[in-house]
C-alpha cells in the first residue's frame, strides 16, 4: 500500500464512535511491535472487538472518562482511522504538573510516514494547554522501534527507572522516557 502523506495530517480529537477502530489498531500495533516482547499465543488472541469495548469501559476507558486532563487524538488518512495516541496526568508522579503518553500506535503500513509525530505534537500541545510542564512514557525496554521515536522526538530514557513486569504472558522490561519540559 502506498501511504501518500499530504503536507497537513488529519489528526483530530477521538470519540466513542471511534473505539472499533482504535481496538483494531492497537490490536495490529500490538502485534507488530510486540513480536518477541510477549507470548506469540497471546498476540494471537488478541481481540480488536475487545480491545474496542475496553476504551469505553466506565470510569476506565479514556473514551468514557469525564476528565479534561484526558485526551485521545485519531490519524485519519482518506476517511480511514490508522493512528491514535493517549495522553493524560501521569498516574505514578505525585506532581501534579507532569502529563504521561500512554500510548500512542500506528497501523504498521503507516509507520515511518510521519503520523506517530503528528499524533505525539497533538498530545504534546493537549498537555501544554491543560498546564502541564513535563512528559514522561512508558515503553519496553525491548521495543527498539518506539525507543527510537522517542529520542526523535527528544525523550531521554531514564536507566534507573527500569523495572522488570508481567506483560503479555512474559516477563519483559519497562524503561520510562522524560521530557523535562513539554516540546511544544
């Protein structure tokens, strides 16, 4: 698939109407990026339909949260939703001024085309315009792809705050990346 990129992205704010997409996305992403970081038996049985209803989920999905602070943004590429990025207060810092990158996923035929960055600014100045001065995400330590989007985007990993989870029927590493200050 030829991913032609207009010099203006369609990113805009997502909506419920947008949790199947998002679920079949992140279920793509997730699939794509996380090969060898989980389980291939749980990379298989993930479900986009799942993966959807989660977002909506009551006083969890950030689709269903009535919270100002929360925003969840969507890539469209010709009427087609094939990105989206979360970003919010981050729930691990006691400042309250610090906004956390949830996720942030593009469908693999999209990737390195531009929209991870566009979506990543979006977040970047959701965060700025709701008083945050700082970012931070959390990313496996294996998933040399978003390490390195990070750095593009100037994220700096923080050795010491890597810490080892249960995800996706493995054990893998989690290291936090910081932006001192939000790149806006």
């Amino acid at each position: 698939m030829d991913c032609k990129i207009d010099a203006l992205l369609d990113i805009r704010r997502a909506t419920r109407a947008d949790a199947a997409s998002i679920g079949a996305i992140c279920v793509a992403s997730v699939r794509y990026a996380y090969k060898g970081i989980c389980t291939d038996s749980h990379l298989a049985a993930l479900s986009p339909l799942e993966m959807g209803r989660l977002w909506l989920k009551e006083g969890h999905g950030h689709l269903a949260v009535n919270d100002p602070d929360i925003a969840v943004f969507i890539a469209v590429d010709a009427d087609r939703n094939i990105g989206f990025a979360d970003i919010g207060p981050a729930s691990s810092i006691e400042n309250g001024n610090v906004a956390e990158l949830f996720a942030i996923y593009v469908d693999p035929e999209y990737i390195s085309h531009g929209w991870g960055k566009a979506l990543f600014e979006a977040c970047a100045t959701h965060a700025h315009e709701r008083g945050f001065s700082s970012l931070q995400s959390k990313v496996f330590s294996q998933n040399r792809l978003a390490r390195s989007f990070y750095e593009k985007q100037g994220g700096k990993s923080i050795p010491e705050s890597e810490t080892e989870i249960e995800a996706g029927g493995a054990r893998a590493k989690v290291i936090t990346y910081w932006w001192a200050e939000l790149p806006v």
